[in-house]
C-alpha cells in the first residue's frame, strides 16, 4: 500500500507536467487594465512589442517560452490583486 507521502508526489509530479495556462485573452486585457499598465508598457516589460502585446489580448497568438513564464506569473499576480468582481 502505498503511503500518502507517496501518493502526494505521484500528485506533485503530474501537477509540474501541466502545460501552463493563460486566462482567456479579454480578461488577459482586464487584468492588464485593472492594473493600470499600458499595452506598451507591458511590451518593454516582457522586451516585445505592443503589437504582440496586442495580439496576445485579442487572442491572436499566444506568447512562447521565455515570454510564456514570464507572462503567466505576472497575470497571476493580478488575479490576486484584482480578481474578478
């Protein structure tokens, strides 16, 4: 029988499998928005272009890895500061 120490990491080890996800674009917008951040702001941030910040929040393209991490972790630092109402 396997002991729940085990079973947690035979959890943990399918959470980190997890591709991350992004919240769909319009509330991609709405976080940016309620954080007070410009499209072209968040661009320099992330060394992009307001174009590609753009696309990203019309569900245009998707961003890729490096920018993909670096995105995520900064909506979920929005999601806790502004979730939604």
């Amino acid at each position: 029988m396997l002991s729940q120490e085990e079973l947690f990491e035979a959890v943990d080890a399918l959470l980190e499998d997890e591709q991350p996800t992004l919240p769909p674009p319009a509330e991609r917008a709405r976080l940016r928005g309620a954080a007070g951040v410009t499209q072209a702001r968040l661009a320099q941030a992330l060394q992009s272009t307001t174009q590609t910040v753009k696309n990203w929040e019309n569900g245009r393209s998707e961003p890729r890895t490096p920018r993909l991490q670096a995105y995520l972790r900064l909506l979920e630092g929005w999601v806790e500061r502004y979730p939604r109402p």
